[in-house]
C-alpha cells in the first residue's frame, strides 16, 4: 500500500476498531482472528519467537492493544513510541477479569462476563455491544492528554487508568515543542500518538532484526508508518518525534526510500555551531516564576556518525519537585527531512542511554534553538 492510497479511517481507525472487536470476541485469543486482522497474529508471534527465552520481552496479549491516542485527523503534533508497556499480570483497566482468582494469568479461565465497571476495557466493550466503535470511540478524544467531563473513572487517582501519570508528563513536553514550533499553545488540537506494535510488553528489546520479516515489514509499514506519515502531513506543527535508540536507524529511513534525507550533520555544522544562543546560561522558571535551574549551559558537539551530542550542566537547583537529575546529563539528538513536492516534514529523535523517557525541563531551551535552526533549513 502507498501513501496516497492509505486512508486513515478505513486502514487505521476502523482496522484497529476491529482488532481490539476480535480481540474482545475471542476473549484474547490472537490465534482466532480472521480476515485482514490476523496479520497481527504475525507481529506478535515474531517478536515472541524472537524473544522465546526473554520473557521480559515478549507481547503479552492478555492485555488489550493499546495502538494510539489522539486523533490522526486533527491533531498538534505525532508522537511515535515502541509499544504500551504491561507485563504478564492481570490489569483491571486492560485485561478482562478472571473468575476464579484475580491475578490468575490463564488465558483459559478468562471471561468478558466478569470485567470490571468502570475500568477502560468495560468502557471499549459496551461501545462495542452498543454498535458503536469500541477502542476509537474513547481513543481518539485523547483523555490521556487532558481531563474532560464523562471519564472521571479514568483519571481516578486511586483505580484510574495507570498510563495516565506517564502520559501526562509526556503531554507537557510536547505542549512545550507545539509551543516552540507554532509559537504559542494550541488549544484546540491534542496531539497524536501512536505505537511501532499496539501490543504490550514489560519492556522493549532494542533488536529490531524481527522487521526484516518480508510480512512484517508490509505490516509495520501499512499499520505503524503509513498512518504516522497521514497523520504527520495533517498535523499543524509537521514535525514527528520519536523517542528511543532504535528509531534512529537505518530501518525507518527504508520505510520513506528518497524522500528522507539526514540533516544532523547539515544542521549542526552549517547552523547549530554558529548559534551564539549556545554560549549563554539560563535560568529555567516553572510556570509560577520559581526558578527550578539556575546557571543552566549546553555543551553541544556532533559525535562524527549521525547524532547531536548535548550536555546540560547547572551549578544550582534552586527549586525543583519530584527526582532531581543529576548534575550533568547528556542526550542525544538526530533529525530527518521528508521532502513531498513542496511540502517539507522532520523527524525528531531524542535518546538517552537507550531510554524511551522525555527530555525534562533542562533540555527545552537547547531543544528551543535546535527547533528555531530547523525552520531555517
């Protein structure tokens, strides 16, 4: 499938609709789906071949698909993420429940009669007993991203939904980046994110050799890569960042053939280098003026293979919740340019020693200049 063949309703919104119908039908047993959906089938018994003795990481299908949030049609900005985290146990919000003991794991004893009220899989499934379409129905509102009125259950600070907390913080950054790129918040549009493999896992091995799949590729290129791009081109900042080692290598480049193009290198010799913004020192405010860096520098270099280097270093915190990051701290950072006709698009990577977490606080004003030199480009 091409990308001007790709509709986002029809092979995004609606298929992942029907994964998550199957799923419920067949009370998670990926071996029963049918027609277009079993290929997922495929995915998840790759990466679990893959990983036979690394249970760690293999898809834990007990868990309901958790493909995205946010709407792909209308959205602020694409966020690209591995896949939702969530071991071998049972989840009130994910998994459906068990009748006769709550943490049992048997795939056997599962029964859709026994999910718990109001949890997120109850919520998909009456969607879904209504006629209505289940996961997207609560999906693409985004309640990940911002409290509304109808789901007080969803952020229930004792038995809400668990990602919430982890989602949030993610918000912040990107609300940060909508902010740097546009040059104000937007408050009409969320943003968009989506997952590489809908499935969870307790954690993501890095060995991506299970793509090299002929299937698997086709899979992940017309359910993962094709809707990041639709969603890329609609998107008001057409910027998509991705967080974590792997999605920086040469397989996703593939994926987009000669219309992406590596401007790290471009970008920091001819732009970045020459920013005398780069030589200062901030102090970093929370939004009620309290400052939470003080003295904050960057020291930034091009490591010679494909990645912007940055440390950042402060000589004092003055005020700051929550963990504290020591002093200095150093990620990586590398950009794409995808040309179409007229229209030019950027992917984004951040990384730090392999972690899928977001830069903090400390990095927004190097990210502020990075972004400033891209509009340049």
């Amino acid at each position: 499938m091409s990308v001007n063949e790709f509709d986002l309703n029809r092979h995004f919104i609606n298929y992942w609709d029907e994964v998550v119908r199957q799923w419920l039908e067949n009370n998670a047993d990926y071996s029963k789906f049918e027609k277009e959906v079993e290929e997922q089938s495929l995915i998840i018994e790759a990466i679990n071949n893959k990983f036979r003795d690394q249970p760690e990481y293999r898809l834990n299908t007990i868990h309901m698909p958790e493909p995205y949030w946010g709407d792909p049609r209308d959205c602020s900005i694409v966020l690209l993420d591995y896949n939702p985290a969530g071991g071998p146990r049972v989840n009130r919000h994910t998994t459906i429940s068990c009748k006769s003991c709550a943490g049992c794991d048997s795939l056997s004893k599962i029964d859709k009669e026994v999910i718990p009220s109001m949890t997120f899989i109850k919520y998909v499934e009456e969607k879904r007993i209504k006629g209505k379409k289940g996961y997207s129905s609560i999906a693409l509102t985004g309640p990940v991203f911002e409290a509304k009125k109808g789901l007080e259950w969803f952020w229930d600070a004792d038995n809400g939904y668990e990602g919430y907390d982890w989602w949030q913080q993610k918000c912040g950054w990107l609300d940060h980046l909508v902010e740097v790129i546009s040059g104000k918040k937007d408050e009409k549009k969320l943003p968009f994110a989506m997952e590489l493999c809908g499935w969870h896992s307790q954690k993501w091995n890095n060995d991506m050799s299970w793509i090299d799949n002929g299937q698997c590729r086709t899979i992940i290129n017309n359910r993962s890569i094709l809707p990041l791009f639709a969603a890329l081109r609609i998107s008001t900042c057409k910027m998509a960042v991705c967080i974590g080692a792997e999605f920086r290598r040469d397989w996703l480049k593939q994926f987009f053939n000669d219309i992406i193009e590596d401007v790290t290198e471009t970008l920091f010799r001819d732009n970045l280098k020459k920013n005398s913004d780069l030589e200062k020192s901030y102090d970093i405010v929370d939004k009620d003026g309290k400052v939470i860096f003080a003295d904050l520098t960057y020291t930034v270099t091009y490591d010679g293979k494909e990645n912007i280097y940055v440390v950042a270093k402060w000589n004092e915190i003055k005020k700051k919740k929550g963990m504290v990051p020591v002093d200095p701290v150093n990620r990586n950072y590398r950009v794409f340019k995808i040309t179409e006709g007229d229209e030019s698009y950027y992917l984004l990577n951040t990384n730090y020693r392999g972690s899928n977490g977001h830069p903090g606080e400390h990095f927004w004003k190097f990210e502020k200049i990075l972004i400033d030199e891209i509009k340049k480009l």
